[in-house]
C-alpha cells in the first residue's frame, strides 16, 4: 500500500483534476476517465491509484465507517487490517494507492463497512484466526463494483467484481474482443440442456452442452459450469477462437456444482462423483450429440480450485476416458486440509513445510507407485500470488513431470481468480486442443 501521498499530490501524479475535489463537476469530470488510474512506473511496477464515492455521502451522512480495498491475491484475507480506503477530509471521496507488478491481471471490489463491523468492536478479545475467518466472509458479501471503472465485470466466488488489467498483463485471447463488445452479436450455437439424475450421488442438475463442431470432435468437461455460462462470455469467446481457427472445434459440456457442500464431497476426488459421469452422464451426452449427427473422439476434464484437484483425479482414475485435463489452481494440498485452513500454524508445526507432499494426495500416491500418471496431458497453471497453493502444485508438478506425465505447468501473475481462470482456460484448450487448419 503507497498512502504516503496526500490525494491532492496523487491528483496531479495521475494529471487528474484537483480544482473543487470532491464537488459534483470533480465527480462527473473524474467519470469520463478510465479508472482505475494508471502510471507506469520504471522499475517492472505500476501505481494505481483508486477511487470510491460513497453513495450515501460524506462523513456526516454516511454510515459508512471504514472501506477495504479487495484486490484480489494482494490483500489479504488472513488479517483483522486488509487494505483500506483513505476518506479524503470529510468528504464522500475514498482513496487508494497501490505499487503493483505491471504484469498484473485480477479481480478487485471495495467493501464498505458500517461502525458496528469494525474490527476493534468484533474482535472483543477473540482474535483467533476463526474469529477473524467469520468475520471477513460477511465483511466480503458487502462488496461493490468500482462504479468508475467501465470494463465488464468479472464473476467471482462472492459475487461480481471489478477488473484490473495493467499494461504488461500477458494478451487474453478472446477475452479482450469480448470485453470491448465485439462479440455480442457473433453468432454461437443454440445450448442443449440435459437434466441428469445422477443414480449414485442421489441428486440432479441441469447440465448443458455447447458445440462448435459439426460432427466428431473433442469433449471439453467445464466443472463449475454455472460459471462458464453464456452471460460470462465463455461460450461466445470459444466460438470466436474456434471460427478463427485458434482452437479446435469441439464440444462443450458444463456441469454445474448444486451447492458448495455438494461441491466439496463431489469435487474433492470422489470416486462416486466420476463413476455417475462416466456411467450415466457421459452416455446421455453421447445419445445427445447423435441426435444432431454429432459424436465424441475424445475426453479432456477442465477444473479450477477444487475443480482443478478433480480434473487431474479423473484423468488417473479414468485413463480410458479422459486423456488430457486443465487444472487451474488446483487444490493440491488435498487432503491435509489444515494446511488451507490454518496455514501459519502448520508452517509453523512443519518447517520444511514447503518440502513436504501432502500424505495420500495425488502426487503421494503417485510418487508411492498407487496409481500412474504416464502418458496422461496435463495443463496447469497457478497463480504467484498463491502463496501454499504454488507450493503444492510445484510439488505435484515435479512428482508427475518425473512419472511421465506430458505436462505443461505456467506461473500466471494473479491469484485465486476467475479473471486469471479465464485466461488460463482458453490457454490450455489452445495448448491440447490445437486448430487442425
């Protein structure tokens, strides 16, 4: 955090307007800029500079008392004193400044929060990491867009925010015709919906399948599918990277998680999760696609977090079906989830933590000769700012590497976010699903 610099001084660093600051002509003036504010520094780094207007007004007015600064990968979560918004005097202005690497791509919000959620009046002597846990999961369902910033916004796990893109943030392909508008009148194929009972878990959802092949083609499975939606503009950016030959044609199926607690029971390596699909759900499909002439050459898994963890799981339980999959920030430190959930105090309890396969993960159970990852394709990526995270998929990463996994792992400069998921995703259908023309 860069607060040093009183806003009248980052005003004129960023050539915006300091006549009147805070007046109704200084907030519309600010509005036809693009925001967040940029400069780029000379060192690999950029300074951002953002501002919020509390719509309920200044000081006197508002209930807001405090504003976190949520970008995402940089603040963090695991702290009573994330980064926080300056009020400028009195005023409805809240500011920030932030140094960041000029590689940078990620999601960010402002959260404000009222007296009563302050975390010297929560805290009351519970400073436990639980306490604190609690207390940010409901801080963060209170977060807002950035109403200056006019790009399209970004889905996350608490809701939509706003995106941060700086200079030297690798090209998204697909993604930035989108974000301009250019995509929303290409034509795409009409979705086919599948409700699918699923015998062996005891639940049903509505799944969906998407083609950009005519006839025989791959099989992409997109976990979480509620997020690869037609409204996130996924399926319009695949159809565009498939007409320019970009990306293979293929078909699409997304399956949607029910609820989180079903998502972690079925997403967190269950056998029975993947018996169902390849049992039940993959055979509808199949019967699906026939009926358009259409068919199946082969399978690749596509997951994030949890997904992430499970698209690697089916591809070494289920070699005859899947042969290649994406994870992306996959959650390898399964299943010694306190290495998550209390980090420090596990560091702490483990100083070569870093060193250290999770017992009966993945990579063990590879490493032990229990299951066999040779010949299987793999994309992964994580992003640096996950700090266990890179750890975990380092170690995996060396551990099927050396069992003769074909595999292609990236560092992207971001962190647990859909907006670097995104990228990665159309990444690793270019690399495994290369156009033929």
């Amino acid at each position: 955090m860069n607060n040093a610099l009183p806003l009248d001084s980052l005003l004129t660093y960023f050539d915006l307007s300091k006549n009147a600051i805070g007046s109704s002509q200084w907030w519309s003036n600010l509005a036809k800029c693009e925001a967040p504010f940029i400069k780029i520094q000379h060192n690999g780094t950029c300074r951002v500079l953002f501002i919020w207007q509390d719509p309920e007004g200044d000081k006197h007015s508002s209930t807001t008392r405090s504003v976190i600064l949520n970008v995402n990968g940089l603040t963090n979560h695991n702290t009573w004193q994330p980064n926080y918004l300056n009020r400028y005097n009195d005023s409805d202005l809240w500011f920030a400044c932030l140094d960041i690497n000029d590689k940078w791509r990620s999601s960010y919000s402002f959260i404000p929060i009222q007296a009563n959620q302050l975390p010297q009046l929560v805290k009351q002597g519970d400073e436990s990491r639980n306490a604190q846990r609690c207390w940010w999961l409901e801080m963060v369902k209170q977060q807002v867009l950035d109403s200056l910033n006019r790009a399209p916004s970004v889905a996350s796990g608490w809701g939509l925010n706003s995106s941060l893109h700086l200079p030297n943030a690798p090209r998204e392909l697909g993604w930035q015709a989108w974000d301009q508008g250019k995509l929303t009148n290409l034509f795409i194929a009409e979705n086919i919906n599948l409700t699918w009972f699923a015998e062996q878990l005891d639940n049903q959802r509505q799944c969906t399948i998407f083609s950009t092949a005519a006839g025989k083609a791959p099989l992409v499975i997109l976990l979480d599918g509620e997020k690869w939606g037609a409204n996130t503009g996924t399926l319009s950016v695949l159809q565009y990277l498939t007409n320019i030959n970009k990306i293979a044609p293929a078909h699409y199926l997304l399956i949607p998680s029910i609820d989180g607690q079903t998502r972690w029971q079925e997403l967190s390596c269950s056998l029975l999760f993947w018996q169902a699909i390849t049992e039940q759900l993959l055979p509808k499909v199949a019967d699906k696609l026939l009926q358009s002439d259409q068919s199946i050459s082969e399978v690749i898994v596509a997951g994030q977090s949890l997904g992430g963890l499970s698209a690697v799981y089916a591809g070494i339980h289920f070699p005859t079906y899947f042969t290649k999959v994406i994870s992306l920030s996959g959650s390898f430190w399964w299943p010694e989830i306190e290495r998550m959930q209390d980090p420090d105090a596990y560091k702490s309890e483990h100083p070569d933590w870093n060193k250290i396969v999770p017992k009966n993960s993945l990579a063990d159970r590879v490493s032990n000769g229990d299951m066999s990852v040779a010949g299987l394709h793999i994309y992964q990526t994580v992003g640096n700012a996950e700090t266990q995270l890179s750890v975990y998929n380092d170690l995996h990463y060396e551990i099927f590497k050396q069992h003769g996994a074909k595999i292609t792992y990236q560092k992207v400069d971001g962190g647990h976010d859909w907006l670097s998921w995104r990228s990665s995703l159309i990444n690793g259908l270019v690399s495994l699903l290369p156009s033929q023309v």
